[in-house]
C-alpha cells in the first residue's frame, strides 16, 4: 500500500502510512487449523450401535455407517468428522454422551472418541 503525502499551506508535506485494515474474513495463511474426530475400536460396541450413533450424530446413512463401522474394526479407527477446534470438540463429547450399546448387555459405557489435529 502506498503512503499518502498530506501538503497543508504555508507547512512542510506530511506523509502519513495507511494502517492495514484486518480482513474480515480469514485468508488462507490465517485459516484456523482442524481437527479429526477419532472413533476407535474396542471389543463391547456392536456394528449395529456404531450405525445408529452415526447416524443420529453425524447424518450418515446406514451404508455410510457400515463403511465407517467395517473402518474402525479392521483398521482400529476411523475418522468420522473434520472440522475447527470447537466443532471437532463438540462431536467428540457427542459421541461420548451417546452412551452405552442398546444391543449389548456387556456394554457400560460410551465409544472412545478423540481428536487429532488435522494434516494442513
């Protein structure tokens, strides 16, 4: 941004510097970083409980639920959301008040669900 030269009669000029305006919106460099929510296997919560919580939580249909289901118990975990900070913290304290599995008598507690910062 150039400066702007101010001439006022019978002075010297004076050169005043423009402050920067702060964007409203963030650009890229500024963009704030995200987080993944981690749905992690464990041997209590069954397919059927992890397919209803994501869809009530998330909005996933069964099918998509299955692929994430199949996801955390072959691979041990699963990213189920992306988002801010905020966002990722509030699915992740969803899914731990979500509860204990309906369709097994074993189970006392909710999923393990954390966060992890996303690759940039």
């Amino acid at each position: 941004m150039s400066p702007l030269t101010l001439t006022y009669p019978d002075s010297a000029s004076t050169t005043l510097v423009r402050p920067k305006n702060k964007p409203e919106n963030k650009s890229q460099e500024e963009k704030e970083p995200r987080f993944n929510v981690i749905l992690w296997n464990d041997d209590v919560h069954t397919f059927e409980y992890v397919i209803v919580m994501l869809q009530a939580l998330f909005g996933f249909p069964p099918v998509a639920g299955l692929k994430l289901a199949n996801e955390v118990h072959f691979t041990g975990r699963a990213i189920v959301f992306t988002s801010s900070l905020t966002e990722a913290e509030i699915k992740r304290d969803q899914i731990l008040a979500f509860g204990p599995d309906i369709f097994c008598d074993d189970s006392t507690g909710p999923l393990i669900a954390t966060l992890e910062k996303a690759p940039e």
